[in-house]
C-alpha cells in the first residue's frame, strides 16, 4: 500500500464511497422471485438464439451465457459464471455480423445478467427484468421484415407469457422511460403493458395468489 492510500483521510474517503454504493434494500425480493425473473429473460432469448447462430454459427457465447441463467432458474445459487457468460455474449453481440443476430447475442446476455437484479426502486433496474424481451423483439423485428408489426407480436407473446408474480416484482419498480432508441421503446411499451395487464391481475385472482 503507498502511503498516501494509507493515511486517514485516504480510509475516510473510501469508507464515505463505500456508503455511497452500499445502498440498503429498499424492499424484498426473494431468491424465488428471482428465478421467475430469469426464467421470464431465457424464454424471450431462447426463441431468438437462433438468429444469432445462422448467423455465427462458430461462436458458442450467447448460448452458454442462456445456459448459465438457466441454471438459476433449475434452482443454483448466482455465482461469478452468469456475470462472465452475460459478458462474454455482449461481446458477441459487438461482433456480430448484422443488426438482427447482434440484438439477439443481447438478448441472450441479459437473459444471464438478469440474476443480479436488486431490491432497489430505480428504473435502471428493470433492465434486469424486460430488457432481454425487449432485444428479442427488435431481433424478430430486424428479421422478420416480412412481418407487419413483428416486433409488436413479440412483446405481446412476452407479455402473456408473463405471471402475475413477475408483474408483481416489476410492480416494484418505478417504470422505465420511454427512452430515444428502439430497444428502450421497446422495453417501455412492455412494462407499461405488464403493469396494465387486467387477464395476469385475473390469472392471479383465478389462482388465489
């Protein structure tokens, strides 16, 4: 350690950073709500993994970091190989060789990222719940060309496909602005969506939940 890391001033300052980041819960989110989150994420990106491996036939990364989030939803504890795989497929999708396999390879990394999603209201957070679905449905967009409203199909079969205890941790969250580019409109229309959704408040009532 050099000596100016090591003076009081110097712990003082790294404790007051550390206050600033530790940011206590503001609510509950259980290890079960978790997992509804991320299964929600692996099935929007497992339907479009497959535009990213016509694609890239070679390149393994988007469906290791699917595998990875799938073993959160099969009941294993979040270790460091959903964060490596969730990046190593982001880079992929920076490598990929069109628009449509590049939001796919996004879909597929946030699918893994959306375990570290945390009990905090902020809006950023709900990138952890719907971005994945939001990608996909500017993959299907971007690929289905020949599909009126495409992309609007898709985020409707996210929706429905939707229970009413994700709609109750997205309830949590303050919702995302609409945002200037397509996937953060995307996201938006979804969310918004999700929080109007009277059949999943119906499915909900239907199962006594």
């Amino acid at each position: 350690m050099d000596k100016e890391s090591g003076t009081p001033q110097a712990r003082d300052s790294r404790r007051a950073q550390a206050g600033r980041t530790a940011r206590k819960p503001d609510f509950l989110l259980t290890a079960f709500e978790l997992r509804e989150v991320t299964t929600f994420a692996v099935a929007a990106a497992a339907e479009v993994l497959p535009i990213y491996e016509s694609a890239s036939p070679n390149d393994a990364r988007p469906r290791r970091a699917i595998e990875a989030a799938q073993n959160i939803v099969q009941g294993a504890s979040r270790s460091k190989l959903q964060r490596i795989t969730a990046f190593a497929a982001h880079r992929a999708a920076k490598d990929a060789p069109s628009r449509a396999a590049h939001h796919a390879a996004m879909a597929a990394g946030d699918a893994a990222a959306s375990v570290y999603l945390h009990p905090l209201a902020d809006a950023a957070q709900v990138n952890h719940i719907l971005r994945a679905a939001a990608h996909a449905a500017r993959a299907t967009e971007l690929i289905r060309t020949d599909v009126p409203h495409a992309a609007e199909t898709s985020l409707e079969t996210a929706r429905r496909r939707a229970t009413p205890r994700l709609v109750s941790v997205l309830s949590r969250y303050p919702t995302t602005p609409e945002g200037s580019h397509r996937v953060a409109q995307l996201m938006h229309r979804l969310d918004v969506a999700l929080r109007d959704s009277s059949d999943i408040i119906e499915r909900q009532i239907g199962e006594g939940k």
